[in-house]
C-alpha cells in the first residue's frame, strides 16, 4: 500500500488508475481480501478508484528426499491458517522434507497513473 503510494507520488502521479501485483500461493492471501483491504486503505488517497489487478503465482517447492524441484498446490483439504504454518508436501513422493523455493512473492509489477503535466 505505502510503497504504492511512494512510487505514485515519485513519479509526478496526480491520479493512480491501476496497480498491478503479483501474490504467491504461499502467501496464502486472499485475493477479494486484498481488493476489499486495498479499497478502504485508498481512500482519500492518490490511489482511490484506482483498480487492483492480481496475479496469482503458482508455489514452487523442493524436496530434500526425492530431488522433486517444481510447482506444487496447496493441498485444497487443509484449511489456509493451517496450511501457512504446515510444510508443503511433495507432490512425487509425499515426504515433508520440502523447501520452498517459490510462490511467497508480494510485488508490485505495474502501477498506471494520471501524470500532470504541468
Ligand atoms: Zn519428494
């Protein structure tokens, strides 16, 4: 949210119309969660009315018993706050031995803005 703001004010932005960001899976964020937080956050800010677009990164995992290296789903069965604090389990051999080398991201990938000209 801030850095939203900071990039917008550097950049001579009267108005932001759109943001983009990229969410891991591992994250475990919501993405309605995250528009409904950015909408009241915004207010009365530069970036009111502006749009949020999210990408959904898939989660990537390692794992230490089979060598397994690739993308890996969250298992749909355990709930989210559990799953967030649980190890991934891989997908090839179903050890918990597993790293995750991928899909915690939380970036900013693109902010649109009104410039003033002026
Ligand atoms: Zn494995």
């Amino acid at each position: 949210m801030e850095t939203a703001v900071d990039a917008a004010v550097q950049n001579n932005a009267r108005k932001v119309v759109e943001v983009n960001i990229e969410i891991g899976e591992f994250t475990f964020l919501i993405p309605e969660q995250l528009i409904f937080n950015f909408e009241i956050a915004s207010k009365n800010t530069i970036l009111e009315g502006a749009k949020l677009l999210i990408i959904k990164k898939k989660g990537r995992l390692s794992c230490h018993d089979c060598g397994f290296e690739g993308e890996s789903e969250v298992d749909p069965e355990i709930p989210p706050q559990i799953a967030s604090f649980s190890p991934m389990k891989c997908p090839s051999c179903g050890s918990s031995a597993t790293e995750i080398i991928g899909g915690k991201e939380f970036i900013i990938t693109d902010i649109r803005a009104e410039v003033d000209d002026a």
